[in-house]
C-alpha cells in the first residue's frame, strides 16, 4: 500500500488541514508568528521567540531561510495563511495590542 507523503509544505496549497496545522503548533508549543516562507513559498517554522537568529536552508529548495538578530532575510515572508498573522512573533511581542495568544490557544 502506497503511504500518502505527509509534510507541511507543498506545491502552493498547504498540504495540510486547518486540524492538522492546529496540531502542528500545539505540539510545537508554537503561537502565531513562527511561520515563515522560503523565497519559493515554501513554510517553515521558527521555534523559540519567533525571530530569525539564525540562517538555514529550505528543505525544500535550497533557498535561504532564516536571519539574523531578528530579521528575516529580506527574500523571505511571513506565512500568514498558516496562522493568521502577518508579522513575526518577535515583534508581535514588542506590540501586546497586536495579539492575544488566549483567543488562539484558546478551546475550540
Ligand atoms: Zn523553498
């Protein structure tokens, strides 16, 4: 029996359910603004504040991913269709206005 590939990135659409990305970032112990995409649009995450300290490679492609002290290289995105948010966690840390990780981690 063929096993369905499972990943998190994909050819343009996510490869992956609205449950499954919840599950994703509840397991990663992840809140909003980790999610990142390769120059090629492919998603990776960033673990601990959310910001860009160190630089790596797509799995994907082999494109640049990643940064410096906070700042994601500049041929990289924000992937706002996994969660929502459109800036890094990093500086929605700087703005508590900007979002409340109790209505997102919240019960559904
Ligand atoms: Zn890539």
């Amino acid at each position: 029996m063929k096993k369905a590939k499972k990943e998190i990135v994909g050819d343009g659409g996510l490869g992956v359910s609205e449950a499954e990305k919840v599950d994703i970032m509840k397991a990663m112990n992840f809140s909003q603004g980790h999610w990142y995409k390769c120059p090629n649009g492919h998603i990776y995450a960033i673990g601990e504040c959310g910001g860009a300290m160190q630089e790596s490679k797509c799995n994907e492609c082999g494109a640049k991913i990643g940064g410096h002290s906070h700042s994601l290289n500049a041929t990289n995105s924000v992937a706002t269709e996994m969660d929502g948010s459109r800036h890094g966690a990093y500086t929605l840390a700087q703005d508590p206005n900007n979002f409340d990780p109790r209505d997102w981690m919240g019960d559904h």
